[in-house]
C-alpha cells in the first residue's frame, strides 16, 4: 500500500513536471501533487488496494466457514451471523480505511517531492512552504471523509458475496473474484458520487 | 408411552424441479436412537436441516420439544437451540478460535461466568 501511493505520487509529479514545465509553472506541481494526492488519488488507490486484499479475504473467510458448516453451527447455537461476523469487520474496516488513508496521503506527497526535487530542483523546504500555502485542511478531510464510505461499501460486498458460496471449493474462488470486481467498482462508483457532490456544494 | 422429542409429519422438500423429501414422517421418542439411511442425494442431511431451522420445507409440519419450529417466533427460537445440539459433517469447529475457546464459547456468549472460571470449566472438560 505505502509502495503503491508512493509510485502514484512519482507518477503524478513526472506527469505534471514535463508539462509544467513547458510554462515555467514548476512551483504549481505542488497544488496539483497536494490536492489531487489528498482530495482523490489517495482515498482511491488505498481503497482499491484494500478491496483487493482485505475485500478478497473477507469473502474467502466467510465462505470457508460456510463450507464447514461454521455457519449453520452458529445459527443452531443462536448466535447471529451478522453480529458475530459482519458488523466487526464493517467496523473494523471503517476505522482502518481512513487511517490508510492518511498514511497514502504523507507517501504520496513525499513521492512527489522525490520527483519535483529531481525533475524540477525544487527543494524540499520550497515543496512543503508552499503546500502550507495551497493546501488547505478541507482537501485533506474530503479525502479522509471518503474512507468510512468506501471501507462500508467493501466489507459489506465481500460479507455478502461469502455468504453466497455454496457448498463447493470452486464458488469460493468464483465468489472471491466477484467480489472484488463489485467492490472496486462500487468505491469508484460512490467517489464519482462524491465529486458530484462536492462539485454541487462548491467546496 | 415416552414423550416424543421429534415429531415431524408430511414434509415436501423440493430443490426447483427435484422432489427430494415426498410426503416424510417420522416421530422420535426420548431415548431413542434413530438413523436415517439413503444414498447420497438422497436428503438426509436436509430432513436434518429441517429439524434444526436451516433449511425449510415445502410443506409439512415439524415438532421439536413439542415447538412447531416452522412458526416459532425469535424468542422461542432462541430458548429452543440452547436446549440442543448438533455435530456436523464436517466438525464445523469455529476455526478462528482455539479448541479451548471452542468448548468456552457457550459460557462465553450466554452466561455472565467470569473469564478465568469459563478457563477452568474448560480444562475440566480437556484433562476428562
């Protein structure tokens, strides 16, 4: 995850530095490395990633479980599925994301600094004096803001999707692919959602 | 007469166009040891589904401790699956939990035990 934010930051900056600096704009790739990280590259790639590893893992999990009959054994003993294991890892996932969040917005950034220090010669006491100018705690929260819906949408996909395997080995891995395919799309469903949103409340 | 423990009575399972259970009775009395012998496919696992409220049949009736489990409402229900228990095919141990916590999980969720005393019963039921 830390790898993957940082490469997005190195991309963005070498993107950015060859145009920016056909205009001798070079002190804007720290607007565009600073808000695009924060505000929708970052809450993205982690919540991809997560959908990937932890999306997957929540529906091999589950349905494990229903193949050995945990479940139905759950079920005999009146305990609730849903309590004992949906509702933890929709909450566990809802405090993780955002936190992940926020550790890919520091690496992304710095992968940018990495590349504005070396394409452009801009240092890295340039690069954070002037982030402290144009970034303002608002993209910061947008992005952070996004985790808790996106870590909803994930967890509650791949708990559904376990529960759908049926009594054979091969619909785990059916069901696991399936489930991450919906997730990914769900999260860039729902921050195509937010765009929209925040476009309308101009902010 | 010894009281009966399961009553079951016309049961129709169907799984789309497959009748697997046509027209089932069977009454078990306590104390009785019952087996049920078919080849496989045949639905035993699924009459014994019927009896613990995983699966629900077509039509028919079911009496288990003299509960009609197929209309029981949550509060029964609950009462009702403290009463009994089941050993799946497959053990269906909770595999996320150790063998202790397994046998501890019970106490755990249905009394107010304090931790090390669950601990205790539990290594009771080991060391035996």
């Amino acid at each position: 995850m830390a790898l993957t934010s940082f490469l997005i930051g190195v991309v963005v900056a070498y993107q950015g530095a060859v145009q920016l600096e056909k205009f001798g704009a070079n002190i804007f790739i720290v607007d565009m490395i600073g808000i695009s990280v924060t505000r929708e590259l970052a809450p993205l790639i982690t919540a991809i990633v997560v959908a990937g590893r932890s999306g997957s893992s929540y529906t091999a999990q589950i349905g494990v479980m229903k193949i050995t009959e945990e479940i139905d054994a759950m079920q005999t003993m009146s305990f609730d599925p849903f309590r004992f294991l949906v509702l933890p890892r929709m909450i566990a996932l809802m405090i993780a994301l955002p936190l992940m969040i926020f550790f890919a917005d520091i690496v992304g950034i710095l992968g940018g600094m990495f590349i504005s220090e070396i394409q452009l010669n801009l240092s890295f006491a340039e690069f954070i004096g002037r982030l402290q100018n144009v970034l303002d705690t608002k993209h910061l929260w947008i992005g952070i803001i996004k985790g808790p819906f996106f870590a909803l949408l994930i967890a509650a996909v791949g708990c559904f999707r376990g529960f759908q395997v049926s009594y054979n080995t091969e619909s785990i891995g059916r069901y696991t692919t399936i489930s991450v395919v919906n997730a990914i799309f769900l999260v860039i469903a729902c921050d195509a959602l937010f765009s929209i949103l925040f476009m309308e409340l101009g902010i | 007469m010894s009281k009966i423990v399961v009553d079951m009575k016309d049961i129709v399972t169907r799984f789309g166009e497959n009748l697997v259970h046509d027209h089932v009775s069977l009454t078990i009395t306590e104390g009785e040891i019952y087996g049920l012998l078919g080849g496989s496919g045949s639905g035993k696992s699924t009459l014994l589904k019927e009896m613990i409220m995983l699966h629900r049949p077509y039509s028919g009736s079911i009496q288990v401790l003299g509960k009609d489990v197929l209309n029981i409402n949550m509060k029964e229900a609950e009462e009702l699956k403290k009463k009994w228990g089941v050993l799946f095919q497959s053990g269906a141990l909770f595999s996320s939990l150790t063998v202790a916590e397994n046998i501890g999980v019970t106490l755990k969720e249905y009394t107010d035990l304090p931790g090390d005393l669950i601990d205790t019963i539990v290594s009771v039921k080991i060391k035996w």
